[in-house]
C-alpha cells in the first residue's frame, strides 16, 4: 500500500470523525429545539403534534447537510477498505440521527 493512500484514509477518518461529532452536536441542538417547542405547545415526549412547529422543522432540516457528510465520509471510508470505528452514527445501514430524535423526516 502506498503512503499517499494510507494518508488520504487517515484524513479521512480524521474528517469522518469530526463529521459524526458534528451530528451529535447537531441532534443535541435538534432535541433543544423539540423540547422548547414542546413546552410552547404544551405537549409531551413522543406527541407527533410537535413535528408541525416551525422552528423544530427547520432545525431537522437544518442537519440534512451534516448527516449527507458524515455518511459519504463513513462510505468513502468502506469503499477504500479500511473503517475502523467509521459510520457509527451515520454509516451505511445505520438509521441515523435523526431517528434517534424522532424525527418525521426519518
């Protein structure tokens, strides 16, 4: 194997693991944001009504970008043979983030 090829994999995995932190920091974000909406609406955990709140949507919207990067990186990865540890919230055949946070867009 040649060492251009090992240091392209290494940057990135290095870029694959910065982009699934980014996920979680954005799903962290989401979750705030449903919760607020939440209480504006005065429903609870799991109430679907929450799904139609205008701030909550565009912060689900707003992660399609993060999780469309993470998971090409995760997939860039797999392609070139070597993932350890990659995808683990946005690999292939993973349900995502936005899942977790039950979003309709899942």
């Amino acid at each position: 194997m040649s060492r251009g090829l090992e240091a392209a994999r290494g940057h990135l995995a290095t870029a694959a693991a910065e982009l699934e932190a980014a996920v979680v920091a954005w799903g962290l974000w989401a979750d705030e944001v449903r919760a607020r909406a939440e209480r504006r609406l005065g429903t609870g955990p799991g109430d679907r009504r929450v799904w139609g709140d205008p701030e909550y949507a565009r912060a689900l919207d707003a992660g399609g970008p993060f999780i469309e990067a993470a998971r090409a990186a995760a997939a860039g990865l797999q392609a070139s043979g070597w993932a350890p540890g990659a995808g683990q919230v946005c690999g292939p055949g993973r349900p995502g983030p936005e899942t977790a946070i039950g979003s309709p867009r899942s």
